[in-house]
C-alpha cells in the first residue's frame, strides 16, 4: 500500500478587483459577479485567515452581516451554509443570493455598514508544500495527527472536500486502500461536524475518533 505523505498549505490573499460594498443590495449585486475563487475564500479558506476568529459564524458573509450591518437575522441564515454539502460552487452562490434576496424583501431599509466598515472581496492563492513526513499504516494515523500543523489539518480534511472525489477527505481516501477492516475509521471521519469547530478543535476531534476505531 502507498504510505500518506503529509502536505502542509499557506494562503496568499489578494484584493479581488471587486468594488467594496457598503451595505446588503451592494454585497448581494458582488456575489452574483464574483468569480468563483472569491466566493470559496469567503465561506472555506476562513480558518486559515489568522485575524479570523468568530465561534458563532464560520464564513465572512455572515460575519460582516452580524458586526457591520447589525442584522442577526442574515446572519443566522448565511452563518448556518455548509459550503462542503454543495458539489458545485454555483450552487452555493445560488444558496446564498436566495438567501439574501428573502431577507432584502423583509427589511423596509437596506442594511448598511458604516464608513470603514465596508466589505472587501478578497481571493487567494493556496501554496501547497511537502512536510517530508509519512504515514506508512494507518495504525500510525493518530499520532501523525498530533503533529501536524492546524494548516496541514485544513489542507487534508478540509480543502480536500472541495477537490476530486468531491467530499472525501484525504484521509478517508487513503484509509479506502487499506481494505474493509478500515471502513470504521471512514465513517468516523465522515460523522465529525465540522460547522462550528475551530481548526484546532477539529484537530482534537480527528485524534479522538481515530483512537476510538483503534481500541
């Protein structure tokens, strides 16, 4: 069997060339013309942003809804998208702008930020790179686990769910060559919740169903 070769990420985030939006119909009319790079960094690459750090919400949209338009309601709504049940990115933006225009035909005025709030679209470029560790069987997965970095955790477990075979975690795919006396470990990867656990925790979380499998 192959062994698992431990890749490590880093993002560099630019400005997208977007205009800034300045209140909802402004954020709604962007995301409709956003490209698809910005729409993903926005809802997935959020836990490796080092200044991002809100338990309640895990993409930007609904971030910005809650601190700088002062709507809990949007906020709730977007904050509850799970961008990695969405096989094709369309149709999260198609999720998302529903979601606004529901809320915009609620409201008698447009929510609006104040100056110096404004919400900037953002994109990046993800810098993959090898560690030079090996997991030569998955009896060694856990411990390899502990110590990766948190951006390691993200590019296997995370990032990896937007790439082919579309929701299958890195992990997940190298346990599947293992055989069926590994299924268990799979299905417990594929169980963890992952909407509102920080990278840490979901590092904390792998460790721990991965050791349950393992006793």
């Amino acid at each position: 069997m192959k062994p698992f070769h431990v890749s490590d990420c880093t993002l560099l985030t630019n400005m997208s060339g977007l205009p800034v939006a300045v209140n909802l119909r402004e954020l709604r009319d962007r995301i409709a013309i956003c490209s698809a790079d910005v729409l993903y960094h926005h809802f997935c690459e959020t836990p490796l942003v080092p200044f991002f750090d809100n338990p309640d919400y895990r993409n930007d949209f609904a971030v910005w809804a809650k601190l700088h338009l002062n709507d809990r309601v949007l906020a709730e709504r977007l904050g509850i998208i799970d961008p990695y049940l969405f096989a094709d990115i369309e149709i999260l933006r198609s999720q998302v702008l529903d979601i606004i225009d529901e809320r915009l035909s609620e409201v008698q005025v447009v929510p609006t930020a104040l100056s110096g709030s404004e919400f900037y679209f953002l994109e990046a470029t993800t810098v993959v790179f090898d560690t030079g560790n090996v997991i030569e069987h998955p009896t060694g997965l856990r411990n390899a686990i502990l110590n990766m970095t948190n951006s390691s955790i993200y590019f296997h477990f995370l990032e990896a769910k937007r790439r082919p075979p579309v929701c299958i975690d890195d992990f997940s795919a190298w346990l599947a060559d293992w055989g069926s006396d590994f299924e268990p470990y799979i299905q417990a990867l594929r169980s963890i919740d992952l909407m509102f656990l920080s990278l840490a925790e979901l590092k904390n979380e792998l460790t721990t169903v991965v050791a349950m499998q393992g006793e």
